[in-house]
C-alpha cells in the first residue's frame, strides 16, 4: 500500500518482522513511533486504504477491515463490520472480544441511529450477562432501557428490563432488582395480553 520501501528499511533494522499475512511489528513501541511520525490525513489515507486492500485479499477479516475503516474515520462502515465481527466472535464462544467490538460500534453510533443503538446495547449487555459480568457498565442497558421506551418498542423493553433486574439481582441491589422485575413481569403480561387478542 504505498510503504514498501519503509517496510523494508523497518525490516532490515528489525523493527519488522515477516509473518502469513504480511509483516509485524516487533515491538508496540516501534508501531507507536511510525504512527506519530505520520500526519493525520496522510494516516486516516494509509488505513482506508489498508481497509480496501484486505477486503480484496483477506475478506474474512472483518475485525481487521473494521479498525481500519474506524481508523481511517469511516465510523458508518466500522460499525457494521464491529457488529458483523462481534457476532462471528460469540458463534466462536470468543465473548470478551465480542463485547469489544459491540462496544466501539456503541460508541461510532450516532444518536440519531436510535434502532441500531438499542439493539448494539442490548447485545452488548446480553454478552455481559452472558460473561457473568453483572458488574459492568450499567449506562448500556440503561441506555437499551430508555430507547426501548423512546421507540415503543415493548419486546426489547423487556429483554431490556430482564437484563438490567438481573444485573441488579446479582449484585447485591435488592430494590432496584424488585422494582425492575415487577415493571418487567407486568410489561410480559400485557404484551401476552396483547397478543392473544391479535390472535383472537
């Protein structure tokens, strides 16, 4: 992508060294370095360009396109591919890095997105449920809490309010955890409610 000759000087210095997929290098210090040295546009250039490259030669690494595309300021397609990836994560039980990726998708998400917001949190919060991670940042499912309401969407409201009573359940939080349950099991019977007569 345009920097063969410094690779090579890097390589020759040991600052690079080769592996599958290209070269590394030996020391995060050494990346650091190089990165400073390259000016803001010329670097959001270099990973945009990176991204289009391992889209036509390594496509599978969705990870890798998405940092590049969030490096090179393309937080709209970042995001799709943080999500693509983060679910390829959890097929693979690999969930911390999934909440990673579901994580920097919630914080490229601009309000406005409020749809893919609530599902990103609710994701991010079901993985951490999934970890155990009951202490984790509260201000997701929070957030999922309030946009479910914002949108009327009644379904992920109470996947939303399970998550946050159980949260509160296991960490110690007795009253929240009853208050939120309660408007929980109410909200599921309504909503069975509701069904039945659609049905009827």
């Amino acid at each position: 992508i345009g920097l063969a000759p410094v690779s090579e000087r890097l390589e020759s210095w040991r600052g690079l060294t080769p592996t599958s997929r290209g070269h590394a290098f030996t020391h995060d210090l050494l990346r650091a370095a190089v990165d400073e040295g390259i000016d803001d546009e010329a670097r959001r250039e270099l990973h945009a360009r990176a991204a289009a490259v391992i889209a036509e030669v390594d496509p599978s690494n969705i990870r890798a396109r998405a940092y590049h595309l969030d490096r090179a300021g393309l937080g709209v397609e970042a995001v799709e591919l943080y999500r693509q990836a983060a679910a390829s994560y959890v097929r693979d039980f690999a969930v911390p890095d999934a909440i990673a990726m579901w994580s920097r998708a919630l914080e490229l998400l601009p309000a406005i997105q409020a749809s893919d917001r609530l599902a990103v949190a609710l994701d991010v919060s079901s993985a951490r449920e999934m970890m155990s991670d009951y202490a984790g940042p509260r201000a997701v499912v929070d957030e999922a809490l309030a946009l479910a309401e914002q949108l009327g969407d009644e379904p992920a409201r109470l996947r939303a309010m399970l998550l946050a009573g159980g949260a509160a359940a296991r960490t110690g939080e007795a009253d929240r955890a009853e208050t939120i349950l309660r408007a929980a099991i109410e909200l599921a019977e309504r909503i069975s409610g509701d069904t039945a007569v659609g049905h009827s």
